[in-house]
C-alpha cells in the first residue's frame, strides 16, 4: 500500500539526518556561579547548568571541540552533536562546572585569559567596586583620557527604593556607562581602576581562588585539564578587542597565549576565541599563521560542513532551567 506523502516524509527525514550528519552546535558560557549580581548577564547558576548538562546528555551528542573539527573537516559528524565551550577561564568552571561535566561525561574547552592568570579581570574588578555594598562617596569625578566626568548620584535612599522596584540603580547604569568607556579606551583602564580605588576605599580583592570569579591560576589549570575531559583554548594575553588593534599587535596576542599556555598545561593549544568576538579577516588569517586550527567567534549559527573553521559561530545559554533549554535546544535540533 502506498500512502500519499509517505516518500515525501521519508525524504525529508532522510534531509534532516544527513543534515545533522553535516553540523555541529558551539555552545558558548562564562561562568557558573552563585553570585549577588550579574551585571554582565554572563553567570549560569549551578543547579541551572546541572539542569542543561542534564538535557545535553539526553537529547544530544555532546562530542569535543577535536572531534567537531575532525568531523566539519570529513563530513563524519554524529547527529546532534554539541560542543560546550568556556570562554575567559574562571576559577568557577573548574570548582563548579567540571564535576558536572565529569558527572554527565561532557568534554568542553576552556578558552583562557593567558596573561591574567590567578587574576581577577578588569569588568569584574570594576563591578566589585560601583556595586560594592559599602557606602560610597556621593560625589565621582574621573579624568578619562583627558576629558573630566562628574556624577553625583550616591543618594542611598533612592538606591534602595530603585532596588525594591527592580529597577535599574544609579551604580547600575554608572557600571555599564564605565564599563562601555573602558572598554572603548583600553588605555584609561589602569588610572581609572586606580581613582576608583581611592575614591570608593574598596580594596584590592580577598583572594580565596575557590570561590572568586578570578580566571584560573597555574596550578588550577593543571587541575582542570588533569584528566583530559577538559581542554584549554588560548583568548589571547589581555583579552583585547583584536580588530581595534594594529596587526602585529593583534599577531603578538595570538602567539604568546599559545605559548604561555602551552608552556603551563604541557600540552599543544591548538583552539582559540577571539575576545568580545572582535576580529577581521587578518585576524582570522593570524590565528591561522600562528598554528592554531579553529577559531571560535561570538556570532550565532551552527557549523556547517565547508564553514569557515577560523569563524566559527556559537550560542550562548543563559540561565535558563532545564525544560526551556530543552525547548529551546530542540528547536535547533530538530529543524
Ligand atoms: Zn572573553
């Protein structure tokens, strides 16, 4: 008996399989962590992340950053596969990520800040001061590259009835403000940190690496890379925004976190993510020249067979519980 439409689903069926047979999803994370405050939106709980790993294991193929690379090159991917990537290299994907990919056994790669080992980052040092839960001064003025900028917004009260409306406070839009500004002017960073220290008498941080979001020390990485479920990716030395930069600047970036890294973990550092997913194709030809052989970028999509492997697309979850990411995931999966 032939049923009308039959060979149409078949083939279709068919289309999708091979279809999943040809790609892979990137899955891109910072942190996993419980913490006060995520001004960056870029922290996944761990009772959440324990809750997508869970939905990996279940309804895909998580497989490693090599073997995605193998298969994109010969065609030969599982259906369904994922990768699940970190980028900036927080202490907290080896004290609270890494059992649970260990538990649900899903490699992922570390893309790590070579020269801020042991060190906490800049956005992050800077969002420990303005939302500091101490008292600050009412008045902040700072020399930005030459220009002066005053704010006089520390009104206590108003802080604490914004925070009771959720809505967004003072310190709040001052950090993302800053946060813009620095990043646009990278060399204003070290005397504004300096004058907020003053101003705020917020302290350089206590340093407990178990528990801060600092980017991995040495011997962290050591431990994170101990049993090879986890590899390590180079993010450059200063995580610059590469395309800002002039080439042989960009080129030295690229070289020496190869080099720093692979000097600590003893191992080649063949994978690299280009830092708030800045680059051109010089940089994408620089990665190249420096040995790497793939490239993450922050852009979304699924790689294909044929894409680009110095421009690679990825999704970055939030912290979504474990039934909207499986809704989610399965809306790519399943086309
Ligand atoms: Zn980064």
């Amino acid at each position: 008996m032939r049923v009308k439409g039959a060979k149409t689903a078949r083939q279709a069926a068919h289309w999708l399989r091979s279809r999943w047979g040809q790609q892979v999803m990137l899955l891109g994370y910072h942190r996993v962590a419980n913490v006060d405050h995520d001004p960056y939106s870029v922290v996944v709980r761990p009772s959440r992340f324990a809750e997508q790993m869970a939905v990996l294991r279940r309804e895909a193929h998580p497989i490693s950053l090599a073997k995605a690379y193998e298969g994109l090159q010969t065609g030969n991917l599982p259906q369904r596969a994922v990768v699940v990537t970190f980028d900036d290299g927080y202490t907290d994907v080896l004290s609270q990520a890494r059992p649970l990919l260990a538990q649900y056994e899903i490699p992922a790669t570390t893309f790590v800040v070579a020269g801020c080992l042991g060190q906490e980052l800049w956005w992050d040092e800077l969002a420990r001061i303005i939302l500091s839960p101490v008292a600050l001064p009412d008045r902040l003025q700072l020399n930005i590259n030459g220009r002066l900028h005053t704010w006089s917004i520390f009104d206590p009260q108003r802080e604490r009835d914004l925070l009771r409306k959720q809505a967004p406070t003072p310190r709040y839009r001052l950090l993302l403000m800053l946060y813009q500004a620095l990043l646009a002017q990278p060399e204003a960073r070290l005397s504004v940190m300096a004058e907020l220290h003053t101003w705020s008498l917020v302290g350089p941080i206590n340093y407990d690496l178990s528990e801060t979001g600092n980017v991995m020390s040495p011997s962290q990485l050591a431990d994170l890379i101990g049993d090879g479920l986890v590899e390590v990716g180079a993010h450059t030395v200063t995580h610059a925004a590469l395309a800002s930069l002039a080439t042989e600047v960009q080129a030295e970036e690229i070289r020496q976190s190869k080099s720093m890294l692979e000097e600590i973990t003893r191992r080649p550092v063949t994978s690299f993510s280009y830092p708030h997913g800045s680059m051109t194709t010089v940089t994408q030809k620089l990665v190249q020249e420096a040995g790497y052989t793939l490239a993450c970028a922050s852009y979304n999509g699924l790689a294909r067979r044929g894409s680009n492997p110095f421009y690679l697309p990825r999704f970055w979850p939030t912290d979504w519980d474990g039934e909207t990411f499986a809704r989610w995931l399965r809306r790519w999966l399943h086309g």
